[in-house]
C-alpha cells in the first residue's frame, strides 16, 4: 500500500473529533434503541458527519 500525496493547499486531518458530553450521552441513546428495537433512529441535521467534517477543514495559506 502507498503513501497519499496531499494536493497543496490541502492538509489531511487524522486526529478524532473530540466528542462533548452531550454528543456522548445522544450516541449512548441512539445505541440502546437499535438494541432495543433494532430500528435506526434518523439523526438531525446537526449529527450528520457532514456537517461535522466541514466545520474541521483546515486550508494551508
């Protein structure tokens, strides 16, 4: 397996999103449902891994 060239401009992020207290106690629920049911809950908007991924982006000047 190779080496990934970053584009310039573009710096990768591999660290993990710190998760808050409330993103824990959201996901903690959301798995007891599926344990529970064994439906998927739909997330809001706001949980989606887009919009936490975009907020992160980091460009080189």
């Amino acid at each position: 397996m190779g080496y990934i060239k970053e584009p310039a401009g573009v710096d990768f992020l591999v660290d993990p999103i710190p998760l808050t207290s409330e993103d824990r106690k959201k996901i903690s629920e959301i798995i007891a449902y599926y344990k529970a049911t064994g439906r998927k809950l739909s997330l809001p908007k706001s949980m989606t891994r887009n919009s936490a991924a975009t907020s992160r982006k980091k460009v080189r000047a």
